[in-house]
C-alpha cells in the first residue's frame, strides 16, 4: 500500500543553501521507492530517517545532473555499506551504461546486485507487494519520462523537467496527488517555453483537465522565494509543502 511521500530535494538545476536538487521518496508499507536522485540527495536523505533496508527501487526522470548527480555516490556509498540485497533502478536507456562508466573509470568494482529497467522499453512495471507503475514520456530537451505509482486503491503521479503536454494530462488522469514541476512562475512563460518547462498556472491547468485530487509543485527556480511558491493554491488547498513527509 502507498503510505507517504516526502520531495527532499526541490530545487530545479541548482541547488541552493536550503534547498537540495530533485529527490523524492514515496513509502509503501514494505519498502521506499526513491524518484530521482540529484547532488546531496543521499545526506538529505538519510538525515529524513531513511534507511537502506527499505530502499528496493529508484527511478529516474531523465538524465540531467540535477536529476542524477546524487546517484553515483549514493551506490558508493552503498557498496561501502555492505549492502549487497536487490536494487532495482529504472531509468532512461543510458542509464546503466553511465553507471558502469563512472565505476569503470573510478576503478570500482560492482558488487551489489543492482536491476536495470530501461523504461524506453517497458512502460509498466509491477513491483513487490500489488505496485504498479506507469510511464509516459514527456517533452524536455532530452528524452524525459513521467512515472505514475499505484496500489489497488491510491495513485502518485511525477511529472517533472517538461513542457506541458498531453501525456502529462494522461499520465494525471484523477491522480489523488500529482506532483508536477513549476521551474518558473507564469510571467515567465517564455523562458519556461525556451528550457521545456512549465509555469505553475500550466501545471494547475494540467491539474485541472486530469481532474487530480491534489497538486503539489516542485523544482522551483532559484529566483522564486519560499514566499512566492507560498502563495500558489490550487482547488483550495496550497501547493507547497517543501520537505514536509505527506500521507497519500
Ligand atoms: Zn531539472
Ligand atoms: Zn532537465
């Protein structure tokens, strides 16, 4: 059963001193499933009290630093850990090519027993315990995908580093939490459009034709200030939780 999602990291492209790049956690009543893994996500993590037993599952958005530059040192850090039970990652096609790089030219060796998904090949996925997930791909500069998590009863859609579009209405579709991006605020619509992101109306716009329960924003660029995301409410309820652990 899905219990909880916690975004550790929701700052978009750069970090700040406050706010760490994307990393998402959602708990299932036996295991967590990490959603990108961007620089720092591994303190912030387990400072969230997080543990390594429980983390069987990571997924990945697309293949940007702010997205993956958390990922090598994390499985580091795991190896120096000893913990050697299954992982299963899934991800973009490159994904675990560019994790046997980076090994290959740090001199390591794997010896952890680590699952590799390519999601350009397989759309849904059935993990431990009646999961389900779903992926859509979504329009960024480089191929970039949505994910859609369920049991039999609740869903969590994440949909970040993309223009709107319709796969991400689809993906949505009544959705009891979609937590979308908003790299940019509305009067910046332009440069959202130049760097395929979206703006927080085109992400309650989204949120709206789905008809989803509840819409929470993320990957906020540094310019806009806790106070501005503060003010971003949708169907009533505010948008922002920043790192705050949520029931689903
Ligand atoms: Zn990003
Ligand atoms: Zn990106």
């Amino acid at each position: 059963m899905l219990q909880s999602f916690q975004i550790i990291g929701y700052s978009g492209g750069v970090p700040t001193q406050d706010r760490g790049v994307t990393c998402v956690m959602v708990s299932t009543t036996n295991y967590d499933v990490m959603i990108d893994c961007g620089e720092g996500s591994y303190l912030r993590w387990q400072k969230a009290g997080y543990k390594w037993k429980n983390l069987k599952y990571i997924l990945i958005t697309h293949m940007h630093p702010d997205h993956i530059g958390g990922l090598i040192p994390l499985l580091f850090y795991r190896k120096l850990f000893g913990i050697d039970s299954l992982l299963t990652l899934i991800g973009p096609p490159q994904l675990k090519e560019y994790f046997e790089d980076c090994y290959r030219h740090s001199g390591l060796s794997n010896n952890q027993d680590l699952q590799w998904i390519d999601i350009s090949t397989n759309n849904q996925i059935n993990f431990q315990n009646d999961i389900h997930i779903n992926t859509m791909e979504m329009k960024h500069k480089i191929p970039c995908w949505g994910y859609r998590i369920s049991d039999s009863g609740k869903n969590l859609v994440f949909i970040t580093d993309t223009l709107p579009n319709a796969n991400a209405v689809k993906l949505s579709e009544n959705a009891d939490v979609l937590i979308h991006e908003a790299t940019f605020t509305h009067n910046m619509r332009e440069k959202a459009k130049k760097h395929f992101h979206t703006t927080e109306i085109q992400a309650m716009e989204i949120a709206d034709k789905a008809k989803v329960k509840r819409l929470i924003l993320t990957h906020f660029s540094q310019r806009l200030t806790d106070r501005d995301v503060q003010e971003w409410i949708w169907n009533g309820k505010s948008c922002i939780v920043f790192d705050e652990r949520v029931e689903i």
